[in-house]
C-alpha cells in the first residue's frame, strides 16, 4: 500500500469524525469554549545514561484548536551523541475530537524516518484520562505496506508534595504482521517501563531523574540480535518537562 493510498483513508475517517456536533452528548456541547487555545509541552527530554551508546530522547508536541476539534504535531526519536547519528525518529500530525468529557478521538499520518527504511503510517486512536486520572493512548497503524500495528502507553501522576511528582510510565507495541526491513515482527514487539521523580520549579518547568526500562521481545527480539542491538536496556535519566 502506497502513501498515496493511505492519504484517501486518512482523510475520509477524518470527515467522519468531524461530521457533526451531534457526536457530542448535547449537554456538553453548550459548554464547549470556542476559544482557540494553544500548547507546547515537551513531555520528555532527557539523557539516557545505559550500555553501549548513551542517548538523547525527545518527546513532545504543539497543539492548537478550540475544546471541541484541535490539531497536534508530535515528535519523538532518540539521537546518539557520541556517533552523532540519529538512532530513532517519528513525526505525528493529527486531528483531534472530542467524543465524551475526558477524551478526544484523533486521526492523521505518522512518518518515521528511522529506522531505514523510512515507514508512514495512517493513524486512528483515543487519548484522554481514564478512571483514576490515569492519561492513557491508544492507537492503531496501517503502514504504507500494509501491515497494521498498534500502540498502547499510560502515565500517572502521584503527587508526593506539592511540587515533587512520582511518575510511572508503561507503554506496548504490537505488530500484526511482520516487517523484516526494519526489524519488526508478529506479535508483541516491545514495552517499556518508566518512572521518573520530577520537581515543578515552576508548573510550567519541572527536572526529573529516574529510570527507564526497554525489553524487546519475540521475533522483534531475535531481528534485533541478528543485528547486533541490545534486547535489554535498562537507563538511568536526567530531564526536563516543559510546557507553555
């Protein structure tokens, strides 16, 4: 399946979600601002400290739009200092509906430009707060080759103090077929594991250390070995979460 092909079904899944206010529970729908807002948030910047090559990962995204309908460009890869390459990258544009009070419904295109060779992805998923106020995204994949996929993460904040914040941090990549070329098998692929201590110097600026735990599993694992790469990486992190 080509680019060209997946542009088609982007746009007409789009279309669907954005048909009607009558998706909404009309008692909420009068107390939607149609205010535009905007937000930067860099979710994760941090140095992994781990065997082998330490690495610099970035997670964040710009999102602009009133409550109702918004649109988000997301980014997230890691970079290699002492080789100066560029390990992982993925680019996300998306739109995004709300579809009940704590969550919205999105759709777009996610290109990864690592690993070789480069993959684009139309996106179809859900994100908001579940019960308990866990934040929580899931979303599914068809790639340009047509293979579907599927990622699961969710984070939560446990407040220590009024400023010291313990986060605990899961997410699962499924794959439902494989995908040699870039290493990715049926199945399970990977989760990883996370929980970092962040201090809110101020809401908007927050340092944090913690650790990060990646484990590759089941053909996803044994691709990785044939090239030579960790299957077990366990990192110790130093960061900054920033939004505005």
């Amino acid at each position: 399946m080509s680019t060209r092909r997946l542009l088609p079904i982007v746009l007409g899944l789009a279309g669907l979600l954005a048909l009607s206010p009558a998706a909404l529970p009309a008692a909420n729908a009068a107390e939607l601002d149609d205010d535009i807002f905007t937000m930067v948030l860099v979710d994760r910047l941090e140095y992994r400290v781990q065997d082998g090559s330490d690495v610099i990962f970035w997670d964040g995204f710009v999102r602009a739009g009133t409550d109702e309908n918004k649109v988000a460009v997301r980014a997230e890869g890691e970079f290699i200092p002492d080789s100066g390459t560029l390990e992982e990258a993925e680019f996300w544009g998306l739109y995004q509906r709300l579809i009940s009070d704590f969550f919205d419904a999105q759709i777009g295109v996610r290109h990864d430009i690592r690993p070789n060779p480069s993959r684009t992805y139309a996106v179809l998923g859900l994100s908001g707060l579940a019960p308990q106020w866990f934040e929580v995204s899931a979303n599914a994949f068809l790639s340009d080759e047509g293979d579907p996929s599927a990622r699961m993460e969710a984070e939560y904040d446990l407040p220590i103090t009024q400023r010291l914040i313990l986060q605990p941090r899961a997410e699962v990549n499924v794959a439902f077929a494989e995908d040699e070329e870039i290493g990715v098998g049926s199945g399970l692929n990977d989760f990883e594991l996370g929980l970092r201590l962040r201090y809110e110097i101020e809401r908007e600026f927050a340092p944090y250390i913690g650790v990060n735990w990646l484990r590759k599993v089941g053909d996803t694992q044994d691709f990785a070995r044939e090239e030579g790469e960790d299957t077990d990486v366990l990192s110790f992190v130093a960061g900054v979460r920033i939004f505005f």
